[in-house]
C-alpha cells in the first residue's frame, strides 16, 4: 500500500487531502526556477524501499505540469522507491488519442509511453477516451468521478431531475448519473447541416416545468453547453444545473455558462478551479490501497 504521497504544483491541496483520507505522509517537494526559466525540484523526504504516488494533473499549462509530473517521477524512482504510482486525475493531451490525417501525432501514446518509462503504475479519473489505457505498458487503471457528482446533488436535495449530455459521446455519464440520482436521462444529437455549421437536436424527453442536470466530462470554453442550455430552455426546462468531472473554462468560460442561463456550475478538483467544489480524493485514496 502506499505510504507516502508526492504532490506536483497542480493538485496540492488535492494531495492533502488524499494524504489525510490515507493517514499517510505528504512529502514536502522544493521546487522553484532559474533565472533562465529552468525548472528546480526537490522531493525532501526519505524515499528509499518506499511506496510512493505522485500526484499531478497535466492540466494548463499542460508541458509545464507533464514535464514536471516526469521530473518527480525519474527522481523518486532514482532515489530507491520500491514502487512508483503516477496519479493523474486529468491526463493532459486526452483529446489527442488518434491522428485524423497523415503525420498527426497522436500525444496520449507519447505521453503513456513517458510516464511508463519511470512508473510502475498508472492512475486517472474519467479519461477522454478509455481506449488511453491501452497506450501504457504497465498496469493502467482509470476511476469514476459520478457517484462523487451524483453525493454532490443528493446532498442539496436535487431530485426529480433529467440528465442531459450535450452530446452523443458523453451518453454513458448522463446514463451512469441517471442511474445513481434514479432520474430520467438523455442526449443531445448534433445534426452537421453544412461546413462548420452544427445543429443542436432538441432532447426526446418532455422538459416542461422540469430541472434538467448538464453532465459532461470536459467544459472548455462553454460555448455548446451554451447553445444546448438556450435549446433546454425553448423546450421548457426550469432551472439547468451543469456538471462537469474537469472544469477547464479558460477565460471568460463560467461568465459565459451563468448568462446563458444556468444556475448552478459544479465540477470537481482534478483541475483547480473557482466552482472545484467536489473532491475526488476518496476515489483516488480507494484506488490506491
């Protein structure tokens, strides 16, 4: 089991957190840059015959936090680890999994092919594509955030909801959220009705005078959940929540989910931030033992 946990810059608190679920030691880790930008890291605790997991979302700055989460990785296992866990509750690069025209490269195999060159184990939470797993040459394994979302609702009391999935490819999560809240659930179909130009299909399910749950992994910069919030709407929904497992929103991203009509913006903490109100570290503390 492990018993030592190392925190890269992008999930600190997260790594508390997991450390304290686990009752185990947070490594202090030093780290810093040179005048010339390079980076500096020092993992201050004794590492030797130790099992140890190291915790670091590639999240933006993506080569920054990947070339830093390999850094930790290399040391702690030159320093004498008796076993390496990378634990990445989001995998930068995830939307990157096959190339769609010649010479493209496909970045979640180079990135699987790094961490399982210094780790003996891999850990993440709801991949883009689950397909990642099969990129990595040691034991991959890959968690599910929804009961920590489904906990988040049935805690304020949402009930009688239906659940949306902007699109065809999130289905699975809205169903697997339908089943935990054991409400109605649904998808919106994306309709190509000419070059760059998409139609939105209205959801099968009568909406009238209902609340309605958005539930995708990834919101970037909220402009389908957008659109798909207006055509909720049209259709009669009350009041449209929005979930989502990693909360991107680069910019103006939540401004622009609250003015197009939603009322509650939730995601959880394997991205830091301002609406990671659910944590994931008794998942991950599960996966780990």
């Amino acid at each position: 089991m492990v018993d030592l946990i190392v925190s890269g810059s992008s999930c600190q608190v997260l790594s508390k957190e997991i450390s304290d679920e686990l009752n185990i030691e947070l490594a202090m880790v030093e780290s810093g840059r040179f005048p010339d930008g390079e980076l500096y890291l020092r993992v201050d605790s004794d590492i030797k015959g130790r099992d140890v997991a190291i915790v670091q979302s590639t999240s933006k700055h993506q080569d920054s936090n990947l070339f830093e989460l390999l850094s930790l990785l290399e040391t702690i296992k030159t320093e004498g680890a008796k076993e390496v866990t990378a634990v990445v509750p989001y995998f930068g690069y995830g939307r990157q999994d096959r190339s769609f025209a010649q010479g493209e490269a496909v970045t979640s195999r180079v990135i699987a092919e790094l961490i399982s060159k210094y780790a003996d184990k891999f850990i993440s939470l709801n991949l883009h594509k689950s397909t990642i797993l099969d990129f990595f040459d040691i034991e991959a394994i890959e968690g599910d955030v929804t009961p920590a979302i489904a906990e988040y609702y049935s805690t304020f009391g949402v009930k009688d909801a239906v659940i949306i999935s902007p699109d065809k490819g999130a289905s699975g999560l809205a169903k697997n959220l339908g089943k935990h809240l054991k409400c109605e659930y649904d998808y919106l179909e994306k309709k190509r009705i000419g070059p760059g130009r998409v139609k939105i299909m209205p959801s099968n399910i009568n909406l009238k005078g209902k609340n309605v749950i958005i539930y995708d992994d990834i919101i970037d910069s909220g402009g389908s959940i957008s659109e798909a919030v207006k055509l909720l709407h049209k259709q009669g929904a009350e009041n449209i929540l929005t979930a989502c497992i990693h909360p991107v929103l680069p910019n103006n991203a939540i401004t622009r989910l609250f003015t197009s009509g939603v009322v509650d913006l939730v995601g959880t903490n394997t991205i830091p931030s301002q609406i990671s109100f659910i944590t994931v570290a008794e998942i991950i503390s599960k996966m780990l033992k």
